[in-house]
C-alpha cells in the first residue's frame, strides 16, 4: 500500500500566526482513499529547508504532499526547492500560462509580469489546473518514480484541486485494495457515557466496521468507520451495525453524516406544517444564526427577537412587569412567556425561547452561571420548558444552550411534552 508524508509549507505556520487547516483535511481525504500517512510536518519558506525534507521524505516513502508558496512573490519558494531536491529545472507550460491569463481577465485586469513565473513548472511535471486561483499545482517524479505533489496554500483553491485531481490520480496509480468509509450517526438529548454505555459492546466487538464515541458542543456523534474496497461491501458492513446502534439510540438519533440539527428541525416542521419564531436572550441570535445557516430556511422560520435587556422582553414579547419583578428574568415562568409572546408576535404557530446566565459574572448561588431556562409554546399554548446547567466559560454556555435549544424544539416536535 502506498505511503506519503504531508508538509505544510509557510513560515506564519511555524509563528503560530496561521492554523494548518490543510493538513487535516487532506489526510482524511487520503484515509478514505486508502493511502496511509505515515507522517505531517510544517516548514517555514525557506527553500534548502524544503529541499531536504523532501528529500528526506522520498527517501522513505513512495511521495510527498506539499501546500503552500506556489504563488508569485519572493517567499514563495516551494517550486524552486522541489526543484532542487530533484535535481531538474523548470520549463514552461503554455495550457498554465493560458490558463492564468484567462483567469485574471475574468477578474478584469490584465496578469502582472510576476505572476509569469507562476507558469514554469519543474521539468516532466503533470499540471494540476487552478481554476479558484492563478498558482496552478503539479506532479513531479523523481528518477526512481517516487512523486511530489505540490498544490496551492489557499484552501478554497487546494481542496478541489486535491478531490479533482490529484486524487483521482492518485487512485489511479496506486489502486488501493480498501478504503475507509465512515458513516456518522447523529445524537441528541443524551449523554456521551450513556450512549457509551448502550452501545459498548458492540464497541469491543467489532473491529471492522470500528466504532467511535465523538461527544460535541451538547450532541454526541457515533462514528462508524469500515475498511472496504468499495462503497457496496462497506454499506453491507456498516449496514447492520448501524441499525442496531439506532435500535439502541432510539428517540435520539436525528440524522446521519452532514445532517444537521437545524436541518432535522426544518423537516420536523415542514412535517408538522409549522412555522418557527425565536425568543433569546442568553444565546444573543446564535439560535437565529443556525435556523438560518441552511437555505431554504424561509419556508420554516418567521423570525425572531434578540430580548437582552427586561424592556425588551416586555415591549416584544408582552412578558409581565410583575413576572420578571417576581420571578427574575431566569425562570421557567419567563422562558414560557417569552416563547408564547414570540408565536404571537411573529404569527408563528411554534416558538423557542432562551434565558439564562452566560457568565462569567451575574451569577448568585440561586441561579448559578450556565443556569439557563428553555420554553417551546405552541399558538394554541401547549408549552414545556426545561432547566439546564451548562459547565463552560461563556461562548461553551452560549453555544451549548443554542445546540439544546434546538434539539428541546426537535423533541418537541416528535411529541416530547413532560
Ligand atoms: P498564493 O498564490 O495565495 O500566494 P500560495 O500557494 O503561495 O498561495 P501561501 O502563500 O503559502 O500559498 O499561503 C497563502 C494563504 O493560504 C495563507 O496566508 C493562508 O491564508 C492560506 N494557507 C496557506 N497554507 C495553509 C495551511 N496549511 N492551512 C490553512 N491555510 C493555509
Ligand atoms: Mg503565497
């Protein structure tokens, strides 16, 4: 089976100025592929530095990936060092150099003299196209065969190069005999232990498929990952697995892969034939944020009010002076009435509602920091409303309340009512 190292290219990565989001990226697309990564470094632009390692990395693997320093300015070194590491020189490509001419007519201004040299690629290599950008990537052999690839740093112009072609390349070339295929189920409303403890000997039992316990901000994912050589004999693999792990998890599983909460929600509600309104305070819109990421997103939300300060809950929603004098703005008294004044005031036949102590001060021995109240209220006020401690500096309180918030409302509407 082939074996690559990963390096990411670019001094800011060494000065901790730049996280290497690449690196990742690329080696799970390379995990699923059935290329082992036997290894990740960061390098600054320097470019006898970069030639060593990667002489140093072909000594041991079949190739090496490079990001980063392919554009047109002084530290961008990438290409001279591979270069040396190989002992070629450059030439130029005319389909590149055409290519890059094109797009910076597109952008409406005519290809600085410097972005030229952008078109000379190491003698032999195979160009990988940049249409997100100018710096076109290549493949470049050593005398031996052993490859280096190079691609862009910018990750918008790196990721589909790398899915568009170096992949496919790569497939090609070294036809691996079983790649990884993952499918996550997604949970909500139970803990990470307790799904642990439903499901874990499924866990001890199985080595391929494997199983994993992912806990997030307030959701628990269960990944399941087979090794197979193509997708039909990993769904036969996953398949059962994963029936029995929803068996399980019934009532809490509320999509699979890239679906996601506010999606299972937006479903919910197209199902029920209901439009949703958001009443916040502690969550200070980040509920409305992620009602509102998907598109389509109109057909299902009316709207919503961010009712930070007591005036507001009392002006928007219609809460009570003498409930919030009473009670406090952190009760389930207020949460009920501030969802029921949102379905009102919004003509929504369904709303949410968040207040609570985000911290890191305002909190009494009472009602602690991370205490929050949830309410849903139906138009017709049927309401629940529940209270939660969350553990957490302020941003962990908020998130964690917006991911509860909607998980309450997804309950909500697959009949949760005590
Ligand atoms: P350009 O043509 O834009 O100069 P380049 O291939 O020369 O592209 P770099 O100059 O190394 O790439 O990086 C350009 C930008 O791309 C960085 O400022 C950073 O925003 C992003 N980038 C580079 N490397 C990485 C990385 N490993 N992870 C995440 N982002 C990166
Ligand atoms: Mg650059």
């Amino acid at each position: 089976m082939a074996g690559v190292e990963l390096v990411a290219v670019g001094t800011e990565l060494l000065l901790g100025q730049l996280v290497d989001t690449n690196t990742p990226w690329i080696a799970q697309q390379l995990s699923a592929t059935g290329i082992d990564v036997f290894g990740t470094h960061a390098i600054g632009d320097n470019r006898e530095r970069i030639a060593s390692l990667v002489r140093d990395v072909l000594a041991r693997r079949d190739g090496a990936i490079l990001t980063g320093g392919l554009g047109p300015t002084v530290d961008d070194l990438t290409k001279e060092a591979v270069c040396d590491a190989l002992g070629l020189d450059t030439e130029l490509y005319e389909a590149a150099l055409t290519q890059m001419i094109a797009v910076f007519e597109s952008f409406g201004r005519p290809m600085p003299e410097n972005n030229r040299k952008q078109a000379a690629l190491p003698r032999g290599s195979r160009p990988m196209v940049n249409p997100n950008g100018t710096a076109p990537g290549f493949i470049v052999f050593a005398s031996d065969g052993r490859f280096v690839a190079c691609m862009p740093g910018v990750p918008s112009e790196m990721k589909p190069m790398m899915t568009a072609q170096l992949l496919p390349w790569l497939r090609e070339r070294f036809s691996p005999e079983a790649s990884i295929f993952t499918r996550v189920v997604h949970t909500i409303g139970i803990g990470e232990s307790d799904v642990d403890r439903r499901i874990e000997n499924l866990f001890r039992e199985s080595e391929n498929p494997k199983i994993a316990v992912l806990a997030h901000d307030g959701r628990t994912d269960v990944k399941i990952m087979a090794k197979a050589p193509d997708s039909a004999a990993a769904e036969r693999a996953i398949a059962p697995l994963q029936s029995e792990i929803e068996r399980r998890l019934d009532g809490f599983v509320y999509g699979h892969d890239d679906e996601t909460l506010a999606t299972a929600v937006a479903t919910s509600l197209h199902v029920a034939g209901l439009v949703v309104a958001t009443a916040e305070s502690c969550t200070g819109g980040r509920l409305a944020a992620a009602i509102t990421e998907r598109a389509g997103a109109s057909q299902t939300y009316a709207g919503g009010v961010i009712a930070y300060d007591n005036a507001v809950k009392i002006a928007s929603l219609g809460v009570p002076q003498p409930l919030l004098a009473q009670d406090g703005a952190v009760s389930r008294g207020v949460a009920e009435a501030m969802a029921r004044g949102a379905c009102t005031a919004f003509s929504a036949g369904i709303a949410v509602a968040t207040t609570g102590i985000a911290g890191p001060d305002g909190g009494t021995p009472d009602k602690p920091v991370g205490l929050v109240w949830f309410a849903v209220a139906m138009a017709d006020g049927t309401t629940i409303s529940r209270q939660v401690r969350f553990r957490g500096d302020r941003i962990v309180v908020q998130t964690r309340a917006t991911t509860y918030a909607l998980g309450l409302l997804w309950r909500f509407l697959r009949g949760e009512r005590d």
